[in-house]
C-alpha cells in the first residue's frame, strides 16, 4: 500500500482551450502557484481487479478510467484499488482534478517502481487533467512548450505569497472545464486574441515573479483572469461560473488594493475567489472577505510544495 498526497495549484496566468493533437496539452503558456492546507491524499493497494474511490464512495470517473487504461496498457500495470479523498470541496473551482491526478500517477509511480522523474509524472498527470501537470511541483511552477511537462520557477522560499480563499458555493461546477474550454474554442470571438495575447502573459507575470514585483504580477495576474472569464462570457451557451458574492469579493479586493493593501483575485472554472497576498496584508484581507455577504467560509493557504508520498 502506498500513499502519495498533492496539493492544488491556481494559475496567476491561465490555460483555457487544448491544442488538437493527442496528450492533452494546453494550447497556450501558463503559470501557477501551488498551495499548502488543500490536498488530495490517494492510496494506491493491490486489489484483484480496477476500483476508485473518491471521498470514500465508489465512482466511475471517465478521466480516471482512461488515464488508468493507458497507464496498464503503458506499463502492464496490475489491478489496483485507488482510495482518494480531498479535504476540501470537490469540482468547486478548488482545482480539485489537479490535486488529485498528481497524487494520483505520483502513487502509482511508487507503487508499482515505474521509477518517473517529476518531469514524467507531470507528463502522466497532464494527460488526466492539464493544470495537475502543474500539482507535481511546489512553489512556483510553469507549464510551456515545447514538452509541456510542468517545471519549477522558484521554490516556496523565494517569495513568500499566500492565498485566501473565499468559498461563495459548496455546489459542483455545472459545466466542466474540459466542456467549457472547448465551447470557447468553437465560439468566442475573443478565442485568437487570447492565444495571440499568452505569450506576452507569461513573460510579464515570470518576470514578475524572479524580480518579486507584486503590483506587476498583480496587473498581469488579473488581466489573465478576466480574460479567461471573458471567453467563457461570449461563449454560446455563456458559461458564467461566478455568484453575486464572486462578483462583491473581487470589487472589495480592489478596494483594499487601493487602500494599500498588497493584494490581488484570481477566479478559476467555479466560484470560488483566490486572494493572492503578501503575509502582512493576509489578516486584513481574510477579515474583508469574511464579511462580504454571501461568503460562506473563508481558508489561507501559504504557497506549498509538489507532489509526494507520504506513506509507503
Ligand atoms: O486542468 P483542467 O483541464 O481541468 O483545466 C483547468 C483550467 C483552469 O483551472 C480554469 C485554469 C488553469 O490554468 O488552471
């Protein structure tokens, strides 16, 4: 029996539409953070034929399904039994796919002595969701061409970031980001204005980062956001994944921004609202967001570290 554990990560510069060819592979640069508190924790054990739980009910996971067909294919993998269980709220835009499938091939990799390196592990993991390429590294972490195997930027302790977290809904996302990515695809007007615009996005935002510029990282930050969020807009049918409380969460954080607190959003496919701060603005801003109506419960999450196994 082995147990690996994985964290989530947010991206401060976004991927949102797939490339056409096979392995699942964004279609542009992207760049994330990886955070402490949230984890997917999955036991991988011997079993005598394909089981996979999650949050300790039997589900059938079509993503899993076929990762886990081509990983036994791949590596003439046994049956296994797969238990994972997220400590906070699943398919709400928590990036709860990326924690899990790096814990996930992170498991299996040790499990069965496949003997992966990071870089193959966030191969595998790219292909059962793209951002979880992104889980297997801490710290800051970037996701770009040409093999799309997600790699570090800097550690934790280069820059000492924190995220608070303002949950506005516990409800699953209705459309998901697989779905929704490929309607805008097919139907936003903004689509080839937003693969011509990433480039620039990332180059701006890993600037940002190696030189710890946050009014810099904060700008590019935001503006990928609601980028993405605007093709999501124009999408047909719109795909529009915030609440009222997404909505007065964001207004109030650029409040406090030009009050003088040091203190950016970032919204993924969900409602959910991501304050990226330096620690000596997290009580300020976690005490702001506790008090906008409709929040329901607000987390703090410092910057955490890739992939790994805790039990084996
Ligand atoms: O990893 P996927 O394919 O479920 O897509 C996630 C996309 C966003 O979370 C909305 C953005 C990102 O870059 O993480």
């Amino acid at each position: 029996m082995t147990t690996a554990l994985a964290h989530p990560n947010i991206a401060l510069v976004k991927y949102w539409g797939k490339q056409s060819k096979a392995g699942n592979m964004p279609a542009t640069p992207n760049l994330s953070i990886t955070l402490s508190e949230l984890s997917a924790v999955t036991t991988i054990s011997d079993s005598d034929h394909f089981q996979f739980h999650l949050n300790g009910k039997q589900v059938d996971d079509p993503k899993v399904s076929a990762l886990m067909s081509t990983m036994t294919d791949t590596f003439n993998l046994p049956p296994l039994h797969i238990d994972s269980t997220n400590n906070f709220p699943t398919s709400a835009g928590l990036a709860s796919s990326a924690a899990g499938f790096a814990a996930l091939v992170t498991g299996i990799d040790a499990h069965c002595n496949l003997g992966m390196d990071a870089a193959l592990r966030s191969e595998w993991a790219r292909r059962g969701s793209a951002s979880a390429a992104r889980s297997i590294c801490g710290g800051f972490v970037a996701l770009v061409p040409p093999d799309w195997q997600a790699q570090s930027l800097a550690p934790i302790d280069h820059w000492s970031l924190e995220v608070v977290v303002a949950i506005t809904s516990h409800g699953a996302k209705g459309v998901s980001s697989t779905e929704g990515m490929e309607r805008s695809r097919l139907t936003s007007p903004f689509y080839n204005q937003w693969l011509r615009s990433a480039g620039d996005d990332y180059a701006e935002a890993s600037g940002a980062i190696a030189t710890r510029d946050f009014a810099k990282l904060a700008e590019v930050a935001e503006l990928s956001c609601l980028k993405m969020h605007s093709l999501m807009l124009t999408s047909s049918p719109t795909l529009s994944y915030w609440t009222p409380a997404s909505i007065a969460c964001m207004d109030r954080i650029r409040a406090l921004r030009a009050q003088g607190e040091a203190v950016f959003f970032t919204v993924d496919a969900g409602p959910q609202i991501k304050a990226v701060c330096l620690p000596e603005s997290r009580v300020a801003v976690a005490q702001a967001l506790s008090e906008v109506p409709g929040v329901l419960e607000i987390l703090c999450c410092p910057l955490g570290e890739g992939a790994r196994i805790i039990d084996d």
